[in-house]
C-alpha cells in the first residue's frame, strides 16, 4: 500500500470514528429524553389522580368537621399522610397576602387589603407545583 492511499484511509477511518462518536452520543441524548419524558408523563398522570382524589379528602375532612368522629378523624389523617409521601402539600392561605399564582379568589369581603380572610376551599401543590390553587376570601381594604 502507499503512503497516499494509508494516509485516505487512515483520514476514512477518523471519519468514521468519528461519527459513531456522534451517532453514540445522540443515542445517549435521546435515552435521556426518553427517560425524562417518561417521568413527565408519570408526573402528569399522578397529578390527575391525586386531583381527583383531593375532593374525596375535601368530603371527608367536611365530614369530620360535622361529626366529630374519631374513626373519620383517623381516616383524614391517614389519607393527609398518604398525600403528603406522595409529594402533596397544602398551601397554607388563611392570614396570608393574597397571592394570584397559587390562589384563586372566589370573593372580596371586609378585611385587611390583599390578605386572605378566609379560605373557601384548600390549595395544594405536587412536588412545588400547584396542584390546585386555594379557592379564598380577600379582603377589599378600608373605606369601601
């Protein structure tokens, strides 16, 4: 072989090095999105169902209210448990400076300006983000 056609071929085979470095990493690339999305999708689906499972927590922390009741006041404080080790955590609203990004107000009502009279319906976030905003009371201020 000549030293031409050595050195073409040693120049073909640092091509294709590399590009199978470049093929290798887009394919780590794109194990990596695909592992992240996956978890978006978990995360997303979870938050569905930890929704819809708030309201059933929201009648039974009414009915604790109403009864009194030992039993239910148990019951309410395993299933907080449970939303709480999955991430869940309310978002604390009554006495607060209203803040539009994780609440929602339902009414103005005599009150200190911009803070939270009272709260309508419990707020909760999933892992830092709103779950469900704080459904509450603000109040208008003096003098209207």
């Amino acid at each position: 072989m000549t030293k031409k056609k050595a050195k073409g071929t040693e120049k073909k085979l640092e091509e294709l090095e590399n590009r199978l470095k470049r093929v290798l990493a887009d394919y780590a690339n794109l194990e990596k999105r695909i592992t992240r999305e996956k978890g978006e999708f978990v995360k997303q689906a979870n938050a569905q169902l930890l929704d819809k499972l708030l309201v059933i927590f929201d009648d039974l922390e009414l009915c604790e209210k109403h009864l009194k009741d030992k039993g239910v006041s148990l019951v309410c404080t395993r299933f907080q448990a449970a939303l709480e080790s999955e991430g869940v955590k309310e978002i604390k609203a009554q006495g607060e400076k209203f803040d539009p990004e994780i609440m929602d107000a339902v009414e103005i009502v005599p009150g200190q300006k911009n803070q939270v009279v009272n709260v309508v319906l419990k707020g909760y976030k999933l892992n830092d983000k709103v779950l469900r905003p704080a459904k509450v009371k603000v109040g208008q201020g003096k003098g209207k």
